[in-house]
C-alpha cells in the first residue's frame, strides 16, 4: 500500500473531505444512466420515440457546452469548489422538478427534455472546478493518481447504480430514479460549498485569464489541440449508442429495464477495474495508448450490432468499459501538466464544453440513425466508425514519426506530459 500510486490522494484532508459526497452523487448519476432514457420512452409518443429519447439523452449534457462558452465572463474568476458546488446545486434542483411534475401528471416530453437541459447549464465549469482543484492540491507527480480516484468512483456507481435504479423503476418508476438523484446532488452541493474550506485549496500566483484564454492554450500546443480533436470523434461516435441500445433492449429484443440495466453494470464492471489499473499507466506513451485504446473500443463495440447474443455482447460492453478510464484519465492528466494554474479552469471548461458537446451531438444523431438503418444498424456504424478513426489516427501518428508530417513547435519540456 506504502508503494501504491493512490496513497497520496487518499490521505490528502480535502480529498477526504471531497470523496464521500462525490461517491453518493456518482451512484446518483449511475442509476439516472437508466431512467433518463427510460423516461422519455414512456413520455414520448410512440411514432417519434427514437428522436425524443435522443433529444433526452442530449439535452442532459448539451446545454453545458453553450454554458461553457457563453458564462466564461461571470464563472472564470470563481474558486474551483463554487464551480463544482453551483453545479451540483443547479442540477438538485432542475431534476428535482422533475419528479415533482411527473406526480401531478404536469410533465410533458417537451418539458421533460427544457428541464434536462437546464440542469447540465454549468456542467463543464462544475468538471472543471473538480479537476482544477485535484491539480492544486495535488503535486503533478500524483494528477494522474487523482484523476483515477475520481474515475474509479464514478466506475464503481455506474456498477451498482443502474440494478438500483431497476429496482425503483420497478417499485416507483424512472421519476423516482431522478428524484434520489437530484437528492444526491444536494449531498454534492453541500461538500462543496460547506466542507471545503477557501484556504485549503491554493490559489495561482498569475493574473486572472482572459475569456478565450482556454480555447487559445489549446489551439498553441499540438499535443492538446491533436488530442481535443481525437476526443472529439471518439465521443461523437459513441453519441448513437445512448439511443440505439435503449431502443434495441426495449424494442429489438422484447427485454425489461433490467438488460439494459446489465449493459450498463457490464460497462461499469469493466471500468472499475480500468480505473485501478489507470494509476500505474504513468510511464506508458501517451499517444499510442490512447489510439490503441480508441481502436479496440470500437472492435470490441462491433458484436453489438452483428447479432451476437446478448450474453456475448454484455460480455463485450463491459471489456469496452475496461477502456473508458485510461483515455479519459490521461487526457484529463495532459491538460493538467501543459497548462499554467491561472489558465486551468479555463482550459478545462474549454475542452469539456468541446467533449460534452460532442456525445449529444453523436445522441442526436443516433435517431435518424436509428430510424433509417435500425437500432442493430446503429450500433454496427459506431462500432465500425470509432475502430476505424483509430486506425486512421495511429496512421497519422506512424508518418508523423517517419518524418512526413512535419509537427508544429511543441511546447516547453516542463509544461507538458510525456507523449
């Protein structure tokens, strides 16, 4: 344990301040996985089913990137813990409405989907506040260590959160899954903005950044602007899958809540165990990591849509999921290590407004999709897409290393990770 890469974030007095209410709020969020979709299958009106399920899906991550470009001027300034407790706030309070409609038969699908995304309003600045402070409490050596705890956390709930939230869907409903939910987020809420004192997290020593300060350190460095684009077209790909497997259990295979819920847990599964092994990738090249990782994923999605059974392609789901934590983790970590601590929280904000906005775009395009190849057909494009954008990129990455791609001035040895 002495040797062991977490001991230094799970010793530090924040963090263990932190990590409960961040815990109970990710178990939340494992279990709304389920009852957002869900939700909106049985609000939406059977002809436009696929598209309102899309728009569902989208709307609980879109609206954070137009909150990440359009509130740089009033959040920029503000303390990484009131980033991520405004956020938790917002969103106890918009899902929490939601529950309460449904109960007076008040909640339409319209309404259903305004509320969705009125609570994702300060989503990238929230995950911007939590990764900025794991960086100042922290020193570098130990980023890639932090951002595993955090993962692995989210992990372990997406394993228990979806059979809990079966069991409610069974017991109350999928409104009473977003109810517990919002109640979680009033736990999170209340860590941040109560149980983290101001001076217990460091303040940079540089001068505020300008608003577009973000989007500029990522345009400057290769690394993150080479990087921002791959995560980009890894997301947007993996967009379709939040319409097409909901749809395919329900509908192509006849199947209650609970097999999707099994999806879900499988993925989990998997990433629980990815994000332990995360801690002990700092010595591994960055970038053949992430294209590897990106390749595979999008092999190991492909038995989805060729009609493997479903034990087989559970099976498949939840080895995709051992992936997920390595390349979100050190991606996260790279932007950590290049960028200065005054211009953290705007890089952070900047690149999360450009991931959170590419699922929902991939999520609303997952009906059409749908609509026009079938669920199975959907799942079968992603799949084959995100294996081929791997392919594609680690041929870039070969001629680049062969001399015939000529790379832009890299930043300072000190300011960025290894690649």
């Amino acid at each position: 344990m002495r040797a062991s890469p977490y001991r230094p974030v799970m010793s530090h007095t924040t963090l263990r301040r932190i990590l409960p209410g961040f815990a109970v709020s990710s178990l939340g969020d494992g279990m709304a996985v389920v009852a957002v979709s869900w939700l909106a299958i049985e609000l939406a009106p059977a002809a436009d089913r696929s598209v309102w399920v899309a728009s569902a899906a989208a709307a609980y991550t879109l609206s954070g990137a137009a909150g990440a470009l359009l509130l740089g001027r009033f959040l920029r300034h503000r303390r990484p813990a009131l980033l991520a407790g405004w956020d938790a706030a917002l969103r106890a309070v918009m899902l929490g409405a939601i529950p309460v409609l449904h109960a007076f038969d008040a909640l339409g699908i319209k309404g259903y989907v305004a509320l969705l995304a009125l609570s994702s309003v300060l989503h990238s600045w929230g995950q911007a506040g939590i990764y900025t402070l794991i960086a100042r409490v922290l020193p570098a050596r130990d980023h890639l260590a932090g951002n595993a705890v955090l993962s692995g956390v989210g992990s372990v709930a997406t394993v228990a959160g979806p059979p809990l939230a079966t069991l409610l869907i069974v017991l109350g409903g999928p409104a009473t899954v977003l109810a517990v939910d919002a109640a979680t987020f009033l736990v999170l809420a209340v860590t941040f903005l109560l149980a983290v004192p101001r001076e217990s997290v460091p303040e940079p020593q540089e001068e505020q950044a300008s608003r577009a300060a973000g989007f500029s350190v990522i345009r400057q460095t290769p690394a993150l602007s080479g990087l921002l684009a791959l995560s980009f077209a890894f997301f947007f790909l993996f967009g379709p899958v939040y319409v097409a497997l909901p749809l395919h259990v329900s509908e192509g295979l006849g199947a209650p809540a609970g097999v999707l819920a099994a999806f879900y847990t499988a993925f989990g599964a998997g990433a629980v165990l990815g994000s332990f092994l995360t801690g002990f990738l700092s010595r591994w090249r960055m970038w053949p990591t992430t294209l590897g990782i990106v390749t595979l994923f999008g092999l190991l999605m492909l038995p989805l849509g060729l009609g493997a059974p479903p034990t087989v392609s559970v099976l498949c789901f939840g080895l995709a999921g051992l992936l997920w934590p390595p390349y979100s983790t050190l991606s996260t970590t790279l932007f950590q290590r290049s960028t200065t601590g005054a211009l953290l929280p705007q890089a952070l904000a900047a690149s999360s407004a450009v991931r959170v906005l590419s699922v929902p775009l991939g999520t609303a395009l997952g009906g059409p999709l749908v609509a026009a190849l079938g669920a199975v057909g959907a799942l079968r494009l992603s799949g084959g897409a995100i294996a081929a954008l791997g392919l594609a990129a680690a041929g870039c990455l070969a001629l680049r290393a062969r001399g015939f791609v000529t790379p832009r001035k890299e930043p300072a040895a000190e300011d960025r990770a290894p690649v």
